[in-house]
C-alpha cells in the first residue's frame, strides 16, 4: 500500500482508502482477509483527470499483489467505478450519499 501511495503522490493523485481497510487502520480490529480488496478514492474534477486516474488504477491493478478496487469521485455528482468509466459504455452507475442512478457519460462534467 506504501508504494502505490506513492506512486499516485508521484503521479499527482490524491489516493485515500475506505472499505475494510480504513476500518481496520481506524479501529485495530481485524477486518480484511488475505483475500480482502482495497478500496480506494481519487477525486476527479474533469474527464482528463478521471481518464488519467484511471489509466493509474488500471495499470496499478496489474502489479498489486491484491484486488484493487475503487471509485472515481466527481465533485457534486459522486463515485463512478474506475473499471467502468474505462470501459467507455455511454450510461455509468453513479454512487452518492443518497441515491445510486444512471448517467449518461456526457452529463458528468456539465
């Protein structure tokens, strides 16, 4: 996890963590397996960006030596999994505090 933090301050990522890990790095208490992913957050503002971050998850996700999960948060809108947006379908899931909906890719930078 050290290193692909760092790899992400190298690439000018803000990376944070959630999911089982961040519970167990904020209570001590055993909650991941060695099967357990990482479920991480990068803050996207445009569509480069979020490419960008992406292109860094993915290739991040080939040398991790576990799952690499996570989500690309949109400012306003919310969390589009990073695996998804790559793929390039027209509609996304988009995950808020209190609503799950679908998008059309061209409304998350309006």
């Amino acid at each position: 996890m050290a290193q692909l933090s760092k790899a992400a301050a190298e690439s000018n990522l803000d990376i944070r963590v959630f999911g089982s890990r961040m519970w167990q790095s904020l209570t001590g208490g055993r909650h991941t397996t060695a099967s357990s992913d990482l479920d991480v957050l990068i803050d996207v503002a445009t569509e480069a960006e979020a490419g960008r971050a992406a292109e860094f998850l993915r290739h991040a996700s080939e040398v991790c030596p576990f799952k690499l999960d996570g989500e690309l948060s949109i400012p306003g809108l919310g969390g589009v999994h990073w695996r998804e947006f790559l793929a390039g379908s027209p509609v996304v899931l988009v995950k808020s505090l209190d609503a799950v909906r679908m998008v059309r890719r061209e409304e998350l930078w309006m």
